[in-house]
C-alpha cells in the first residue's frame, strides 16, 4: 500500500500573485494533478509538492481576458 501525499494547489491572480492555497491529499501526482485542474475556474493554478512544481494550469486566452 502507498503512502499519501500532500500537495498545495496556488491559486495565482493576472498579476502572477499568489492569493489562495488549497491543500489536497493524494495517493500520487496524478492524482493531485487532476484535483488540482478541477479547482481551475477563474485563476491559474501551480501545484506543488513540498518545494518541487509539479504542474501549471493556465486558463484559456478567452477567460483570462474576461
């Protein structure tokens, strides 16, 4: 059996700020990166575990102009 991870998902405004942070608990980086798009509605996302990125969800042109 695996151990779990913890990631942190960074919620990043236009302006490449950080202004949020979710924790999530996954089995593995799949994982995490599929949670961690999910979460991507109005803001970039990064996903992070400990000090390595492990992905970047970036919004599409037309959201990210609205």
């Amino acid at each position: 059996m695996g151990s779990i991870k913890h990631y942190r998902a960074f919620q990043i405004d236009p302006d490449g700020h950080v202004f949020g942070c979710i924790n999530l608990v996954c089995d593995d980086d799949e994982q995490a990166k599929r949670e961690a798009a999910a979460l991507m509605r109005v803001h970039r996302i990064e996903l992070w575990r400990l000090d390595q990125r492990i992905a970047q969800f970036d919004l599409p042109r037309e959201a990210a102009r609205q």
